[in-house]
C-alpha cells in the first residue's frame, strides 16, 4: 500500500524523466520570455509622451516664455497712435469698467453728466495730467497726450457726450526743411554783391590812372 502511495505523488520514475524534467524547466521560462519580447517589439503602439517628439512639440519648447503675452515693436518704426477704444481696453477699463476709486463708469450718463459740463478741454486736461484718485494718464506715462485724449472722447461719447475727435499735430519734420527753403534766397545774392566788387576796384584804379596822368601833363 504504501508503494502505491509513493507512485501517486511522483511522476518522475526514471532518471530519464528528470533530465527531461529539469531541462524543461529551463526551456519553458526562455521561450516564454522570447515570445513575449517579439510581441512587445513587432506591435505598433504609441506609448505616452511619444507625441512630445513631434516638430510642433519641439518648437513650443523652444520658443522664449517672453513671447508669451507680450507684443514686441521695433523701436526705430514710426509710432502709430492708439485708438480710443484701443487705449480704453489697455488703460482705463480697471477703473472706468468697473467705476472704482469714484470714476465714472463707462456708458454711465448720470455718472459722466457733472464732468461733461466742464467741457471738452478740462475734461481731457484731467485725464492728461491726473484728478484726485485718478494718475496723470490713467498711470500709463508711455501714452501720447493724443491717445489719451481719444480715450475720454470714445468714453464721453459712449456715455452721452458730443465730444470732438482730437487732432493729431503734424510731424516735426517740416521745420527744418522750411528753414532750408528760407536760407536759399540769402545764399543767392552772395554772388551778386561779390560779383559787384571787382567793377568798383576796377573803376578806382582808372580814376587813379587818369589823375596820375594829368599830373604829370602838367
């Protein structure tokens, strides 16, 4: 009974077996280990961040974080002045938008009524140089004195006024070429008064020629 017992657990009863056994143990892992790589390496699939290689990724990474909500301009450009709703959006919304610090909201006609009766040129005067709470150019000192004014005329209008567009003064550049233009004339008579010089030296020595010759006549 107990030699029956022995058989039932054991299946290895030659040692031809058991070398087949331990080999077997050793090829099984290989082979399941080889497959599993050939089923890893031969399927087609994107694995996470691959899409960071991609020419667009790249470039994002490489563009400067400065460009990021800023507009650069060139320097030596001529200036282009702002508009007033431009100038409004960038400057004077925080206070005008909201009617903080007391300023009159924007498209409030009660609010803008007691400022409008100042008129046209103090009303721009106080957004130029400052009132009370209010900064000198609504704090923005890199403002032309134009751009501010359009700013007041596109709120006043919008909130009941009648105010006049302002005027842009022409380029500084005209005077030098009238200057230029004036001195012409001057730098043409020089040739003139020059030219008469030698008549008047050559009349002077004939009147000294004839004297001397009628002297020694004598």
């Amino acid at each position: 009974m107990s030699d029956a017992h022995n058989e039932e657990q054991s299946a290895i009863k030659t040692p031809k077996q058991l070398a087949v056994a331990i080999l077997a143990g050793f090829l099984v892992p290989i082979i399941c280990i080889v497959l599993l790589v050939q089923f890893v390496t031969n399927a087609q699939k994107t694995g996470a961040g691959s899409e960071g290689q991609t020419p667009e990724a790249i470039a994002a990474r490489l563009k400067p974080v400065a460009d990021e909500g800023f507009t650069f301009k060139d320097v030596n450009a001529p200036r282009v002045l702002l508009s007033g709703e431009e100038v409004y959006k960038s400057t004077c919304v925080a206070c005008h938008g909201s009617g903080a610090a007391g300023a009159p909201k924007f498209g409030d006609v009660s609010a803008w009524g007691p400022r409008l009766a100042d008129g046209e040129d103090k009303v721009i005067g106080y957004a130029i140089h400052g009132l009370r709470a209010m900064p000198a150019k609504g704090g923005n000192p890199d403002l032309d004195d134009v751009e501010v004014a359009r700013a007041v005329v596109f709120m006043v209008n919008a909130s009941g006024g009648k105010f006049k567009d302002p005027v842009v003064p022409a380029p500084a550049t005209s005077a030098p070429a009238a200057a230029t233009g004036a001195s012409a004339p001057a730098n043409a008579t020089a040739p003139v008064a020059s030219a008469a010089a030698p008549a008047t030296s050559a009349a002077g020595v004939a009147s000294a020629t004839a004297a001397a010759s009628t002297a020694s006549a004598k």
